[in-house]
C-alpha cells in the first residue's frame, strides 16, 4: 500500500488520518463520511475507554458495512 494513498477509497491524499472504526488510514473525504456516521459517538467512546485502561492500540470497534 502506497503511504500517500487512502486505505479506504484508495485515492492519493497528502493527509492521512487514523480512523476511528479500524486502523485503516483514510483521506478527510472518507473521514468526513465517518465523522456523519451514526455509530461515530460508539467508536469515539469504546476508543475513550480503552485509553483510560491504558490501551494505545484498540484496533477499533470495526468497519460498518455501509461505510
């Protein structure tokens, strides 16, 4: 996978950001599709609580299919 393309729609992108589902790397056009979800409040908080255990590496609560 090229460093400077989106693991998700696979289009170039200068900026990558870890999503909040997976460890996917995805371009702000994807992570704007993400951010409207409605299981984003769930991942955001299941992201939250593995932190406060001390747990850096959550691997996220999973892709939703419609995403």
């Amino acid at each position: 996978m090229s460093p400077n393309k989106c693991q998700r729609c696979f289009k170039k992108s200068n900026l990558l950001i870890m999503s909040w589902f997976n460890v996917q790397m995805i371009c702000s056009v994807c992570r704007d599709k993400e951010l409207k979800h409605p299981k984003i409040k769930d991942a955001k908080k299941k992201e939250m609580e593995h932190c406060k255990r001390g747990n850096y590496n959550f691997i996220g609560i999973g892709l939703p299919k419609d995403l």
